[in-house]
C-alpha cells in the first residue's frame, strides 16, 4: 500500500503542460459528499419520493483526474455507443471509488483519436474532463467526468484492477416510502464501484434479458441492470437462491418505484444461482399464501397455515381491532415450503383479532373471531 501511494505520487507530479493549467483531484474528491446531504426529503418534488442524490461538490468543474481502468471501452454499451470507461480510484477502494467516463459526443471519431481504446484494464490513466451529472441534477442522477477529447489522455502506468467490495442489499433499498431501512442513503458512496452481492433470491424477471427482481431474507429489494443490452441470460426461476452477483453500482430512476439504486452486470457469469432444478420441481407448487384459520370462530384455539416459495424471514402476528399486539407466533428465518401453527387465545375477550403474515416483502392480513 505504501508503495502503490508512492507511486502515485510521482505520477501525479508528471503532467505535462496541456493538463497542468487544470487542478488534479481524485476519484473520492469528486464522488464524496457529506452523509447529511444525502437525507431523504420527504418533500422532494420526485414521484415517488427518492433520495436527493447530492450533485458532486466539482460539479461542472474542469479537472485534471488519475485512475485506474478498471472496465475498458465496448463492455458498458448502454450508453455512449459502449465508448466510456469505468475508473477506480487509485487509492480509496472501500467508497466514494468509482466513477464513469462518458464522452458528450456520438461522434466515435474524436473519441478513438483521443485514445479511449488504447485502454485495457489495469491501466492508470490520466485526462483532462469535467465533472458533470447525467441526467441533469434530479432526483435520480450519477455523477460522471465527460473527457475534453481535444487534449488526449495519457496511459501512465499498470496497477491491479480493485477487487468487487462485498455488500448486503439492505445498504440500496429503501423500501415502502416513508417507513425505510435507513434514513440516509447508504448506496450513494457506492456508485459505480464493483460490488459483490450474496444470499439473495430472485422475486422477478424479466424474460431472458437478465434484469431481476433480487430480495435478501429480511425484504430487502434491490434490482440488475443490464449494462449490455445485448445481454441474456437464462430463465432463472421465482425463488432461485443466489449464490452471487456482482457487476457496479447504479443510481437511476427507472420503474422500481423508490428503490432507486441497481447493480449492472456486464456478463452472464455474473451472476450465480444455485438450487435452480429444486425449485423448478416446486415452484408451480408453492406461493406465497396466508390461509384462512380454523376453526373460525374458534374456543380457545385455533390452528393458522401459510406457505412460502423460498426462504424468508418470517413474522405472524395477531393484533385487536384497535391494531395492538396481542401475540407473535412466529420470528424467524425459515426455509421454503408450508406451515402451521397454532394460537391458544386463553385470557382474551370474545371479538375480532388479525392475524398477519410478513415474509419478505409479502404482506397479508386475514381476521378471525373468538367465541367464548
């Protein structure tokens, strides 16, 4: 680590004249923004509400920037024809890391002079560019650096390409608006840095063009992104355990409702699925399902079942009619498949209770009625 500042450091005191006029920064002094800025508004005028996004504190600012390359031009075509690269920072690989090259042009013959394809990964590159935020400061914006494509870009030397940080969904999901996870935006210091993802299940797809719905056990949601269009991947089935993904981070609007970060894979090896021909055999068999209790109306006990397609979190409450708590029958992860259990309303009062099951993000309600 020393030496790779070392390193750095000369490099960075070797800019020729062209790029000297403009300040050099780094990956983390354009990304970082303080956390109180990253508070979700409840009156933000976005449909739904989302996080504010702070815009980079160089916005619009001409820099001159040192990284290292870490996905060359072609991969990342969903936008700029695939003429962009994707930087790490050369120092920084816990957050605020990554960012987007992006020239502002679809003129591809000022691009490939200005040296975009002479770049592999691995390579620390150093150019002149401004920051900017695509779409225009919103709701849902990335911050990108957009190359001055007249003043060419310099490969400089060759370091290892960063490793994908190990996160957990719950970090990007915000859940139903206003009762989220986390009250500032926890994914923002992640935006496009190589994460790795595990333990977490598919709960939608879209047909064979690898965009999933993925959940971890507590309801967490968090959706892929296709960095390649061209990109398709295998009918993953509802409720497929995932081994792992990994791909980089994303903050877009999209049609997630508030969930507004996703992960972008680039391959279809990507992504991993395990237990796939078990559930292929059971998952026309199970759903999410609360059925209705019996006996009902029931003295003093009562037997409830339910069924879950893969493996979740599980709560089953009974509250009164005023909504109190009466009882938790059930805390806990548990496997795919079909339960019962039962309620002994001993001490209660004739009338109607609730019962309510939570797995993941299902949520159902059924009543039943205690007859003394």
């Amino acid at each position: 680590m020393r030496f790779v500042g070392l390193m750095l450091l000369i490099l960075l005191t070797m800019v020729p004249v062209a790029m000297a006029q403009y300040p050099q920064v780094t990956v983390r002094q354009i990304q970082e923004v303080p956390l109180d800025s990253l508070l979700l508004l409840d009156t933000l005028q976005c449909n739904p509400p989302r996080w504010t996004l702070q815009v980079s504190p160089h916005y619009r600012d001409t820099v001159t920037l040192t990284g290292v390359c870490v996905v060359p031009a072609r991969v990342l075509d969903y936008t700029a024809s695939g003429f962009n690269l994707l930087l790490a920072d050369m120092g920084s690989l816990d957050q605020w890391g990554g960012i987007l090259v992006r020239p502002n042009t679809t003129d591809t013959a000022p691009i490939i002079q200005w040296g975009i394809l002479n770049v592999h990964a691995g390579d620390i590159i150093r150019f002149v560019g401004y920051v900017d935020e695509f779409p225009a400061p919103s709701c849902a914006s990335t911050t990108q650096i957009v190359p001055i494509l007249t003043i060419p870009l310099q490969i400089i030397g060759t370091a290892p390409v960063p490793p994908h940080k190990p996160v957990q969904i719950a970090e990007f999901s915000l859940g139903e608006f206003p009762v989220g996870q986390v009250r500032y935006s926890t994914g923002e210091r992640y935006e496009f840095m190589r994460v790795l993802i595990r333990d977490a299940f598919v709960i939608s797809r879209e047909s064979g063009n690898c965009v999933l719905g993925l959940a971890d056990s507590f309801g967490n949601v968090m959706y892929t992104y296709r960095a390649r269009p061209s990109l398709q991947c295998p009918p993953y089935p509802i409720g497929a355990r995932i081994d792992s993904v990994r791909g980089f981070i994303l903050s877009t609007s999209g049609t997630e409702q508030q969930r507004v970060y996703r992960i972008a894979i680039t391959d279809t090896n990507d992504v991993v699925v395990t237990d796939v021909e078990e559930l292929e055999r059971t998952e026309t068999t199970l759903s999410y399902q609360l059925k209705s209790n019996y006996p009902n109306p029931f003295n003093p006990a009562t037997t409830i079942s339910f069924s879950i397609p893969m493996r979740s979190f599980v709560t089953l409450t009974v509250f009164d009619l005023l909504g109190r708590e009466v009882s938790t029958l059930l805390s806990e992860e548990l496997p795919s498949g079909s339960y019962t259990q039962q309620w002994n309303a001993d001490g209660l009062t004739t009338g109607v209770y609730f019962y309510q099951l939570r797995a993941g993000s299902f949520v159902q309600t059924n009543k039943l009625v205690l007859l003394r």
